[in-house]
C-alpha cells in the first residue's frame, strides 16, 4: 500500500503551529481591547511530526517541548475567570499515523485546568467509585481515569452556563462537579437532554434503527427519575442510563457488522456465478439456451423457499430465547438471494466453451479489479479506464490492418479513429478529485473554484447539439437504415430536445451570471428566466414520454422498393434490411438519451454527445472486424455464439468514462446539486430524479446501447430465427456488461470492508464502493429498460415480416 | 421432458423476451439484496437531526466567564501521562510535563484524563464529535436531501446563541 497525503504541508514543521501562537497571545492579553468569550485553536504540528517521522524522533521531542512552553506561557496568562481545556483529537500509532480503532490511536488527552476557581471543593469520595473508571494505558504500571472522549460536550457546556448541545452522548465527568448538589443538578440535566434526544430520534423516520434497546432504555431511565433507582444511587442510576445510551448507539450507528458485510459479498457473489453460467449458456448457437436454464431456475427458487421458511420458522421460534446476531428479514433475504442462484452456479455438466484461455480483456478487468486495492491508484482511476480502453481497440485495429483490404481498410480506419478520437477527447473533460492535486487541471468547470461552464463550451454546445442527429443519422446511412419515421425522431424530435436541453443550461448560466440584471429589472428576469427554463425543461421531459409511446406504436426504420431488373421481372428490394433491429431500438434510446442529455450540465452534454459517438463507431468497428475476420479465416460468424466479452467489456468501460467525463468522480462532493432544479424552481418530487438521473445518467444510457452489440446489422429473416437469434444475443451482451459491472462491484465491495479501518476508508475506498453500487442498480435497470424496448422491437418485426420469407 | 412446454410457453410472452426480461429482474434484485446486506454493515449511518436545545434552566450556574479551548492534534494520552508506558520514550515521554505537573500541585484545580476517541480516528470527525458530542458516521443522512453540509447543535452553536465572541486564532483544519 502506498500511503500519500497530499493535503499535509509536513515539510514545514517548525513554524506550522507559528499561525496560532502569534494570533493567540494578543488575544489573551485583550490587546486593542478585543474581547471574547471562547477561543479555539489548533496545533497541527505534532500530528504532522508523527506522520512524516513517527513519535519516536527528536522531532518530536522539540514539539512537545514547544507545546510545553506555549502552554506555560498561556497559563501565566489566564486570568481568573477563564477555563483552559487542553486536548489531543485522536492518538497515533507507533508509525505515526492514524485513523483507525487501535488503542493508540484512539487514546488522547484531555486536560481541564482552572486557575483560580477550584472546580472540586467538596470531600473526595462523595462520588461513588462505579463513576469513575479506570484504564491502564497499554505498558503502564498503574491506571489512570479513563473517559469517552465526548464527555468534554456536557461538562463543558454546564461550566460555562449552556444548555447542552441537543445530540450529545456525553455524560458530565463527576470530578469537575463536585460542588454541593452540583453534581446532581448536572446529572440530571445530562439525562433529560440524553432522554430528549433519543425520544427525538425516535420519532424520526429512523427511529425504528432504536427498537431493540427502546424497553431497557426506558428502564434505565426511569430508575434514574426514582429515588431507589433498582438498587443503584441516584448517580448510578443517572451513569447507567448515560452509558447504555451511548453503548446502544453506538452498536447501532458506530460498528460495522462484519456478519453482514460476509452475507452481502456472499449474495452478490453467487449472483455472479449465475449469471456467468447463463452467459455460458447463450453463447451457445442453438435455441437449448432456455432449456439449460430454466430447470436449475425452478429448483433454486423451490429449494431456497422452502429453506428459507423453515429457517425462519426456527429462528422466530427461538428468538425469544437466544439473541440472534442478524435480524429475520437479513435472514431470510440472505437465505433466497443466496440460494436461488446456487443450481445454475453449481452446474453438473460444465461446458466449457472451446479456447477458454483468458482474453485480453478479461485480464484487463482482473487488473482493474487490483485498482480497489491502492489508494493511489484508485484516486486516478479516469485515467487507468481510459488507457484500458486504448489498450483494448487499437491493437486490434494494428493487427487487422494488415489482413484488411480495400472498403473494409477504410471502414477499420475510420471507425477506428472516430472511437478512439471521441474518447480521447471525453477523457480531456475532468472535475478532479481533490487528492488529485496538483496534477490535474479542471477542464469541466471554468476553473476549480468558479463553477460555471467554461466559455468555450458554451459556445460549442449548440452547434453540437444542433449537429449530433445529423451524425447519428449519417450511422444509420451506412445500412440505409434511415427510411421510416427515423429521419423526423432524429432530424426534428431529437435536434428540438438537445437544443432545448443545451438552453436549459445556457439560462442557467444567463441566470447566474448576473448578465440579465444589467440590462432589465433583477426581480422580474431572474422570474421570467426560472419560468422559462422550467418549461423547456419539462417540454423535453414530458416529450420523451409522449415519443417513446409513439414509438413503440411506429413502422420500422425500413421502406421496400420496387423495381424491374433487365428481363421486366419485378424485384423487392427492402432499404435498411440488413440493419432492421439495430436501427429501430436506437430510437428507443435516444429518448432517453435526451432526457439524460437535459439533466447533464453544458460541460457535460459535449462528452455525453462524444459517448454517443463512440457507441455508434464501435459497432460498426466492431462488424468491421468481424467481416475481416471473416475474409481470412473464411468462417460465417454472423450465425455464432454471439458478442463474445471481449467485444462488450470495451463498452463497460466506455460507461465508466462517460460518469468520469460528465463531471463526476467517485466522491459525495462531485454530486452536481443543481441539477435538482431542471424541471422546478424549488425542490420538488422531479429533483431525486434529476440529480439521479445527472449522476447515473451516463452509465444508464451505455447499458441500454449495450444490446445493440448483439442485433447490430442482424438479419430479420428467416423468422422466426431472426427474433430467437436477437433474444440470445442481446441476453448474452446484456449479461457480459451486468458481469463486468458486478466483478468490479464484489472487487470494491471487498476491498471497503476489508480496508474498514484503513485511513482512506472514508475518503476513498467507501465512496468508490457506493459508485460501484450505484452503477451496478443503474445497470440493472437500464438493461430492463433494454429488455422491455427489445420486446417492442421484436413485435414489429414479427408484424412487419409475417409471410415474408 | 416437462421443461420444453415451459420454455414454448415463455416464449408466448413479451414477444419472445419474457425469459430475458425475468433473468435481468432475478439479477437486479439478487444484486438489490446483495447491497442491502452488506451497505448495513458497512456504511455506518444516522440520522442527523437539525434539532437545538432551547430551554431556560437547562443548565447550571457558569463556574467560569470564559474558556480557552486548545486542541493539539493527535496528542496522544501517553505523552502527558503522569505514568506512561514502562520504560519511558525518551523522545516522548514527560516531555509536556505541565499538565501533570499542575494536577499534583493542585488536584482541585488541574484533571487529567485519558479519553477514548471513537474510530474513524481522522482529525474532522473527531472535531464533529468534540463540539456535538455524537458519534461519528460515514454519511449523517439529512433530512433534506439536497444539504451536503449538516450543522447539528454544538457547543459553539450554542456559545452563539448565548450571544458569546468566539475566537478562531488561525485554524485550518487539515484531514
């Protein structure tokens, strides 16, 4: 592991804490007659010397030393009715380092000091020693009191006169209170304010997260109200009930739960080994597919049914008498999600499809999987897809050359280069991440701390969009695949959405840049802007809709000509034969690619649109390939087994890089809040949809184009071949992407749990993680979404070709 | 065989699809259940609530006007210890003597405690959790979902609403 700390300025560790000690000392001597009532301040230094040379170095010695004697010197100059608190924030472990739950690291001082005003005046004792626990530091000879470290919340509030903080777990610490009744006023208030929380919280919609402890909760605190709390003192009572609060919320809120942690691998793991075996299945040329399948299908849901009741039924029963680790619902999911796929997982006969030597992409995918593994790796994870997705299609563009002749040489080097220049370009478009400085440059905002569009994509973004449909229908030319209804959806439909979905943005940025204001009343524009842009919103929104249903409802992208041949006999000739599925379903997409296109900001839709680009090149590279292929080996390769994963694991990376360039990173701060106001001018139910919709946007659209890999440039004809042939190919791409996207899941799944206490969990390991979750949902509906317009797809040729043979 | 009929079947529905259309479902909710499982025992959550103590005699008489509230990072117990780890690093151990120097001088005036700070041990959640008093969470899911930043009752919060000055001399909160 390499650890990198690219915020800590760690060279400079003499004068680090200069900052504050120079701006301290004015302000305790109430120079220029400042006054103040708390102040605070932070020495970085010490933490700096242990991470950069450890506590055992001189180094550290001269810091303490100077600590000591800025510490000295603050109490020769505090006056009588100010309170010193003195803490650490957190240990260090013997490296120096910090930020998991070793007992050096989570050890730190906490030292309370009033000058004058004795904060224990009474006789030592009164408190009963249960209150005061002891804890011997690892190799100590004697223990020394030991607190939770937010107790200092409580005490300190009730010395200076405050009310305590509202979700403070703390509990006053005895020895500073022993004044009179002091102490039994404080605990008293600590409790009532503990109690108040918890029943808050109980209220809330996560309130049922307390049900398990609710009755003791209340038991305990009840005791403390009483006189003869159960036995216990009065303060026993009151530290009881503090304590388990504290325990029971932490146990909810503060513990991974390995257990399930284990149980969630698990699931996602025999869903994986499910789905690799269906995709075996498929990339068998024969309609046994369905037969192979189903039977293990019936037996895993029938046996983990039945498993899991019978489980569920000993588990309740015994429940009452033995304290189950995970709940009845983790349980019984755990028992069908788990089992259901174990028939087809374990299959009996395995066939293994011929040359099952790993392809290059696949051992590009098990070197991605490594990446969840580094942090410094991961933090430049855009750049590690892009240099895989060169990796994986200009050597196979070289060594085709060579065998390539004539059309298809120009076809190779074009689409080639169309693919490989839009990604490239797509990979120029970057948010950066913040360990990601200083090495990168922000290219998706004006700069990195304006965030606004840069003006050169502003001025792109409309000839773009104004462009994009006419490439799209130039890709459908190749097959004349462009006759239909296709030249008014892409032409009219899809220009008037992505113009309009660019001006969405650009009266954003009109909006936000004051420019309106200059020249009309501020109120009134900055209305009539939010009315405006409301409704352009809601005109592509509400017309992808409309388009989709007209849709699916629409003639094929085909149209038959007539003519005579020399002898007068009459010929059929259909325009856009070859690429009937293909063409039709494309539409079904660029619906939702507008309204994915309306919630990207401008600096996003310029990548969005090359994505696009690259979807279309590549699958024409792709039967480029195969026609060489073809030419030299002489195989028929169109009635195969399929796209086979090295055809589709380009197109998940492609997916990748499209979240990347749209100005996301695998970070909570890279979510683009303002997307939440396309459709409405305040927050309203659309604004989960389009913060969504921006995040996972780009993912969704590649994994609905993915199944155009396999019926691009299939023939419908013979049926029903045709519509079976479509089926199992599209299933089988379909898969490959949910697997490529599902080893990247488990990889990253396994690697945030086991790097929990790691310093970068949170940071780095947690949050790629939840990408990898999210985009793992998001592909999963996007190839249900697939599978729905391929229905549709698959009717209307079936209509479209009856009688025809 | 009896699968055949079924597979015919199937293949009556969603135009031929229905089988493809069943297997992404199966596979959607087997990864849905998988996430499930593991994100509750991993991504420690609560709920953040907005809520302040308001209340008039809630507290107890101020022992002290003013306070001056000094956090050295990572200072470890030990390095204070009046009792630290047999034998003593010479590197540091007493060294930053004045604390225990003042506690055994006068022990009604000087309290010394070696105080457990709940992992993630990274110097911003443990800043929540000094001045909240709560524990600390990966994400403190808000009520409002569009918040990325939750500002929960504190003790500064409160010297605030006290109508306190509160002094920060230069901090800059690193990691």
């Amino acid at each position: 592991m390499l650890h990198d700390y690219p915020s800590f300025n760690v060279e400079d560790l003499h004068t680090v804490d200069e900052g504050v000690i120079e701006h301290i000392f004015p302000l305790l001597k109430h120079e220029n007659g400042t006054e103040w009532d708390f102040i605070v301040g932070h020495f970085l230094g010490v933490d700096h010397v242990g991470h950069r040379v450890g506590p055992e170095h001189s180094e550290m010695t001269a810091k303490l030393q100077q600590m000591d004697t800025v510490l000295r010197e603050i109490v020769e100059l505090l006056d009588d009715e100010t309170l010193l608190v003195v803490l650490g924030d957190h240990g260090m472990n013997q490296q120096g380092d910090h930020g998991g739950d070793g007992e050096l690291e989570t050890s730190a001082a906490l030292w309370f000091y009033s000058k004058s005003v004795p904060l224990s005046t009474s006789e030592s004792g009164t408190t009963s020693p249960s209150l005061m626990k002891m804890a011997t530091y690892p190799g100590a000879k004697v223990p020394h009191r030991s607190i939770p470290q937010i107790d200092l919340v409580p005490t300190l509030s009730l010395l200076l006169g405050l009310p305590i903080p509202f979700n403070n777990l703390g509990f006053v610490i005895p020895e500073l209170f022993q004044r009179d009744s002091d102490f039994q006023s404080a605990m008293e208030a600590n409790t009532r304010q503990i109690k108040t929380y918890l029943d808050q919280y109980r209220a809330s919609p996560s309130g049922g997260e307390l049900d398990a402890g609710w009755e003791n909760l209340e038991e305990r605190y009840q005791q403390s109200r009483t006189l003869t709390g159960g036995g216990l003192s009065r303060a026993e009572a009151h530290y009881a009930f503090a304590r388990t609060a504290l325990e029971t919320c932490r146990q909810l809120w503060a513990q991974f739960n390995m257990g399930l942690m284990v149980l969630g691998v698990l699931v996602m793991a025999s869903a994986f080994a499910a789905s690799v075996r269906v995709y075996q299945e498929l990339s068998v040329p024969s309609d046994t597919w369905e037969v192979a399948v189903i039977e293990p299908l019936i037996q895993g849901f029938v046996a983990a049914s039945v498993f899991a009741i019978l489980v569920s039924i000993v588990a309740w029963t015994i429940s009452s008498k033995v304290h189950l680790p995970i709940s009845l619902a983790e349980l019984a999911i755990f028992i069908l999600s788990f089992g259901t796929p174990i028939p087809l997982a374990v299959p009996t006969n395995i066939r293994t499809p011929k040359g099952s030597t790993l392809s290059f992409e696949s051992i590009l995918l098990i070197v991605y999987c490594g990446v969840f593994w580094s942090n410094s790796f991961l933090v430049w994870e855009e750049r590690v897809v892009t240099f895989f997705l060169v990796s994986c299609i200009l050597p196979r563009v070289i060594l085709s050359f060579g065998k390539s002749t004539g059309r298809l040489r120009w076809r190779l080097l074009g689409f080639g280069a169309a693919f490989l220049v839009a990604v490239r370009l797509m990979a120029s478009s970057t948010i950066c991440r913040e360990e990601q400085h200083p090495f990168c440059h922000v290219t998706f905002y004006a700069s990195s701390l304006l965030p606004s569009p840069p003006t050169v994509t502003l001025l792109l973004i409309i000839p773009i969009a104004l462009g994009l449909p006419t490439v799209v229908r130039r890709f459908l030319k190749i097959a004349a695949a462009d006759q239909g209804l296709a030249p008014f959806y892409i032409e009219i439909v899809l220009r008037c959405f992505l113009v309009l979905g660019s001006v969405s943005w650009i009266i954003d940025w009109v909006d936000h840049s004051g420019i309106a204001a200059q020249y009309v009343d501020a109120q009134w524009a900055a209305e009539t802007i939010r009315v405006i842009r409301s409704t352009v919103g809601r005109i592509v929104a509400g017309g992808s809709i409309v388009g989709l249903a007209l849709w699916s409802t629409s003639p094929l992208n085909i149209a038959v000509r007539r003519k005579q041949d020399a002898s007068g006999e009459t010929l059929v000739e259909v325009l856009g034969f070859a690429n009937t599925y293909g063409s039709f379903y494309l539409l079904f997409v660029l619906f939702f690619f507008a309204f994915v296109w309306l919630t990207t900001q401008v600096s996003g839709q310029l990548p969005l649109a090359l994505s696009l680009i690259a979807i279309l090149a590549y699958l024409e590279l792709i039967d480029t390939l195969r026609d060489i292929r073809q030419l030299s080996t002489g195989q028929h390769e169109k009635s195969s087994g399929g796209p086979s994963f090295s055809e589709i694991a380009p197109l998940a990376l492609l997916a990748q890089l499209a979240f990347f360039s749209t100005g996301h990173q695998a970070v909570i701060s890279t979510l683009q809040w303002k997307t939440a106001f396309v459709l409405t001018a305040t927050r309203s139910v659309f604004s989960p949809l389009t913060v969504v919709s921006n995040t996972l946007g780009p993912i969704f659209v590649v994994a609905l184009s993915a199944p155009l890999l396999g019926m691009w440039l299939i023939p419908p004809l013979p049926q029903p071949v045709g519509n079976n042939t479509v089926i199992r190919k599209t299933l089988k791409t379909a898969l490959g992407f949910s697997i490529y996207f599902s080893t990247l899941l488990l990889s990253s799944a396994a690697s945030a749990a086991w790097f929990r206490r790691h310093l970068m969990v949170w940071k780095v390991f947690a949050p790629r993680f939840m990408m990898a979750g999210l985009s793992m949902l998001a592909v999963d509906v996007g190839l249900l979404f697939a599978a729905a317009g391929i229905a549709t797809v698959l009717q209307n040729v079936r209509t479209a070709y009856k009688g025809v043979t | 065989m009896y699968l055949k009929p079924i597979a015919n079947w199937a293949r009556r529905f969603a135009f031929g699809n229905l089988l493809a259309v069943l297997i992404l479902a199966w596979l959607a909710l087997l990864h849905f259940a998988g996430l499930w499982l593991f994100t509750r025992g991993f991504l420690l959550s609560r709920l953040a609530l907005s809520n302040v103590t308001d209340c008039e005699d809630c507290t107890l008489p101020q022992t002290h006007k003013r306070a001056v509230l000094l956090v050295i990072d990572a200072l470890r117990f030990d390095f204070v210890s009046p009792d630290p780890p047999e034998p003593p690093s010479k590197f540091h151990h007493h060294v930053l003597t004045l604390p225990q120097e003042l506690t055994r001088r006068q022990p009604s005036h000087s309290f010394l405690f070696d105080s457990f700070a709940d992992p993630p041990t990274t110097t911003l959640q443990r800043l929540k959790g000094i001045t909240t008093g709560s524990l600390p969470t990966f994400i403190d899911v808000s009520s409002n979902f569009d918040a990325t930043s939750i500002t929960e009752d504190s003790f500064i919060s409160q010297l605030r609403r006290a109508n306190k000055t509160v002094g920060f001399p230069l901090n800059k909160y690193d990691i």
